[in-house]
C-alpha cells in the first residue's frame, strides 16, 4: 500500500460558546440521553462550552430537577464516548434544571419560563436562551407559538433566541412548507436551526474541505471525467422499536429528502464564494433546484421500492418488515429505495447520481462513490490487457471513515498486466480514534451563531419537490409485490435492474 506522510493533527480551534441557556423539549426521551448530553458532556471536556451555561430540561414525565439529575448520571455511564470525570461531570450537574409539563398546556409555558430566567440568573448566561425541539413533529409548531406568546422568542438588546428543531420536518412539500410559515410567524429564518444529523459526521463535512482545500480534484469533478456517481446508505438493522413511525414514513421519506440529500448537494455543489453559512447554503440549495424533476410517467422505472421479508443476516434469522412490532402486516410501506436523479446544470448533465438506501441489507455502509470515466484510449492493444478498470474514488462515510482511490498498476512480471490497486486513507490512521456523538458539532455552532451546517428553508423545501412525485405515484399504484428482498441480501432486483439498462452496475461492497 503506498505510504503517504503523517501530518500532525491540527488543534482545535474555536472558542468557548456564548454564554446560554439550552431548553430541551422531550427531555427524557432517547435523543437526550443517548446523543445530547453526552455531546455537552464532550463539548465540557473539550472546553468549548461556555462557563455561563444551563440546561433547563422539560417533558411529560413528573420529576423533580434531583431525580432528573440522578437519572442522567446512571444514563451517562452507558451513553457517554469518553470517560466521565467526577469534578467535570459534577459542575455539567449543577447547570441542569427540570420542570415537568405537556407541551399542548399553555400554563406549563409560565412555568417553563420562571426556570429558565432563573437559571439565567445563576449562571449568568447574559439572556440568550436556545431551543431544542426533540418532540414528536406534531408539536414543533405549537411549542414555538406558545413560547413566543409569552415572550421567550423576543431578541431584545444583543439577546439571542435559536430553536433547533429534529427531523421529520414535514412529511411532504405541502407540510414542510407549512410548518416553514408557522415557523416564520414567529421567528426569522436565522433563528431557525433545522438538524440532520448527517451533517454532524465528519466525513459528512471533509466532503466540503476534500473538494475544495485541495487544488487537484476539482478540475475533474464534472461530467468531461465522471461517469456516475452511487450513494449508498445501507443499515443492517431492521426499524427495531420504531415501527409505528416508520411504518407511515417509509424509506424514501425517512432517508432521502434529508441525509441522502445532503450527500447530493455536497457532492454536486458548485465552490461557494466564502464559508460563510448562506454562501455555502446557496451553492446547496441551486443543486437541489437543479435536480431534474421526474416525470410522472417515469417514477416507475426511475424510482425502485422494496420491503424486505424474513431472511439471514450475521447467521441469524431474522424477521420479515410485515412481522416487526407496530408495523401492519400487510403493510405496503418500503423499506428500501433506489433512485436514478439527473442534475440540470453544465457541471453534472447527463452524469445520474444513484442513490439507495435500505433496513436490513447486509453490511452497514454509507459511502459515497466516485466513477470516473475510462481513459480515452487504450495504449496495450498490443499486449494481453483487454481492458482498462476505470478510476474511482469513495468517500466512506461509515463505518471505516476515509477515502480511496482505484487505479490500475503493472502486475511486477514480464507480461503485461493490470490490475486495479486501491490508495486507502483511513481517518483513524491520521488522526486516532475521536469518539463523539456526531453532535458535539452542531450544538456548539448554534450556540455560536454558525447556521452552515443547518437545512434552510427552500432546502428542505427542494428536497421535499424532488421526491413528491414518487410519493404520489407510489401512493397511487401500491406495490404488488412486496416483500420483495429477503433481509441480509442488497434490496429488489430492480436496483440492480437500474443501473444494468443503463449498462452499469453498482459498485460491489464487499460484506
Ligand atoms: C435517521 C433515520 O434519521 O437516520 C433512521 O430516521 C436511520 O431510520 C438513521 O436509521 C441513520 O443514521 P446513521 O447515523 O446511523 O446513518
């Protein structure tokens, strides 16, 4: 393998956060426990959270701010990625407020908003209060009309208010644009933080730094040298406990309009102006306006579907989709999309971007793949080499981060020979292991006021066009096949289908 030198890794770099408070609807459930207050915990460690800091947490769940304190220190003992210092985790305990209350109660609002100004107060965190929505979708909007009802979306002086809010945001174009006015009744587009957590990977954001801190790849990166492009977001569990939300989303909504689409606009975008969060943003938000509509007509052939039935995986049986707890047996929902897309601009015509992602496939992989073109000629005509393996670069996003590149070298001997040899970087080689919740990230840029690594509105709002005509084909003509793909094998045969007419295939993943 070649050898390529060791750099030092670079400090980090930043400054602590501002000073403020962080309120956390949905407090008890499993985001907090498992990703948010591990990822605090980090950002405390690695000294990038603000001494006039609080967290006022709320939820349905009757409990005083002890009990709430004692039960997040049994849950980071299971949850935290690094370990967990007694001092540390002890002056993180003292910031953490509870109060219970049902978000649909408007009193529950007052109550909320005499702890957070006492906890203002006692850690002096200057008046700048942000939210974090990790409810069910169904209250995002009604949380942020009532707490600007009672004044806690107010910026006076230089106070800042932010609410981030999870995904699902809306489940089609007209909900998303929906729930993106309800938003703007009451807030302006800066305050409004839209996660995907996709954006809190690191190899998720090195796509940006790949292509545009380094001067060699981006002459190449156009339709005169790549022939297409495969993103790949394959899981190997099933929707474990989380049937009856999956079960009215599906795999296209679940992963499409959001992660797989952050991959696309990463990928394709044009070099923005400056870092700054709406330049780059604009360059993302023009690619997924250039996506080619898919016509009506050929959402069939262009959009595949899949649910898979009972199969092997890891020499385990397991269980068909129809089968899982809270899923309807005979459900028609998909558990598994492939889509060939078509950018409409002069970088990327005529070059398709295939994408799948699917519940039970059998290796866990998300990756981007680059496929060059073949070299224009082939210079061995005289020799036994028939043909050339083309060029091709993956970005692996998980596991296993890093980036490879495919070339053909002499196989040593008198003859010539190719064969093709892959240049692997491994991010855990240069730089050690990091371990991080994939949030530490995005909570510290809202706390300082970055929105880059955020959905705008008309980004989701492209993202939602894009795949509303397969909904509504889909809805329209229900699959009548499914299951279609036993679990532990890579979906439907018309995934592969899509790519064969095209004379293509997917690039083998190896298992
Ligand atoms: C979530 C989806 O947004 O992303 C899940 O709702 C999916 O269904 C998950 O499993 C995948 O995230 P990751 O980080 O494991 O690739």
């Amino acid at each position: 393998m070649p050898n390529i030198s060791k750099t030092a890794p670079l400090p980090v770099i930043g400054e602590n956060a501002n000073p403020c408070v962080m309120v956390i609807f949905g407090a008890t459930g499993d985001l907090t426990k498992r990703k948010l207050f591990p990822a605090l915990y980090n950002l405390a460690k690695s000294h990038l959270l603000s001494r006039e800091f609080a967290i006022v947490c709320t939820s349905r769940t009757e409990m005083t701010t002890e009990a709430f304190r004692e039960q997040i220190t049994q849950d980071i003992k299971t949850f935290a990625t690094t370990e967990v210092e007694p001092d540390l985790w002890e002056w993180f305990l003292k910031r953490i407020y509870y109060v219970a209350g049902d978000v649909k109660d408007p009193n529950c609002y007052q109550r909320l908003k005499e702890l957070i100004e006492q906890a203002d107060r006692e850690h002096r965190t200057h008046g700048n209060y942000f939210y974090y929505l990790a409810t069910s979708p169904d209250f995002f909007g009604e949380i942020v009309r009532q707490l600007n009802a009672i004044g806690l979306m107010t910026e006076e002086k230089d106070q800042w208010r932010r609410v981030i809010i999870e995904k699902p945001f809306g489940h089609d174009l007209e909900s998303a644009r929906a729930l993106n006015a309800e938003l703007r009744e009451c807030l302006d587009e800066r305050q409004i933080y839209r996660i995907d957590h996709y954006l809190g990977k690191e190899t998720v954001q090195n796509i940006l730094v790949f292509r545009f801190g380094n001067g060699i790849f981006e002459p190449i990166w156009n339709r005169r040298y790549i022939d297409n492009i495969q993103i790949t977001a394959a899981e190997t569990v099933g929707v474990e406990k989380r049937g009856g939300y999956y079960d009215t989303s599906g795999a296209l909504r679940d992963m499409v309009p959001n992660h797989l689409f952050q991959l696309v606009s990463l990928t394709a975008m044009e070099p923005p102006t400056s870092f700054d969060a709406n330049a780059v943003r604009d360059e993302q938000s023009k690619v997924l306006h250039a996506i080619q509509p898919i016509p009506p007509e050929d959402v069939l052939t262009r959009a595949v579907r899949g649910q898979y039935g009972e199969g092997e995986l890891n020499g385990e049986r397991v269980p068909g989709y129809r089968q899982e707890p809270n899923v309807a047996p005979n459900s028609t929902t998909e558990t598994f999309v492939a889509l060939k897309l078509m950018i409409d601009n002069w970088r990327w015509a005529g070059v398709p971007f295939y994408l799948r992602t699917g519940k039970r496939l059998p290796k866990r992989v998300t990756e981007v793949a680059i496929q060059f073109k073949s070299a224009p000629l082939t210079l061995f005509r005289e020799t036994p080499v028939e043909r050339l393996r083309t060029n091709r670069l993956v970005i692996h996003i998980q596991p296993d981060e890093g980036i490879s590149l495919r070339f053909g070298a002499k196989i040593p001997g008198p003859i010539m020979r190719l064969g093709a040899v892959e240049m692997d970087f491994n991010y855990v080689d240069y730089f050690g292991e990091v371990p991080s919740t994939g949030y530490e990230r995005l909570l510290y840029d809202c706390m300082t006021g970055d929105a880059t690594l955020f959905q705008r509105a008309d980004m989701v709002e492209a993202g939602w066009s894009v795949i509303e005509p397969v909904l509504d084909v889909w809805k329209a003509l229900p699959p009548r096949s499914f299951p279609n793909y036993a679990a532990g094998t890579w979906g439907p045969k018309e995934a592969d289908e899509l790519l064969k007419d095209d004379g293509r295939e997917w690039r083998p993943i190896d298992q």
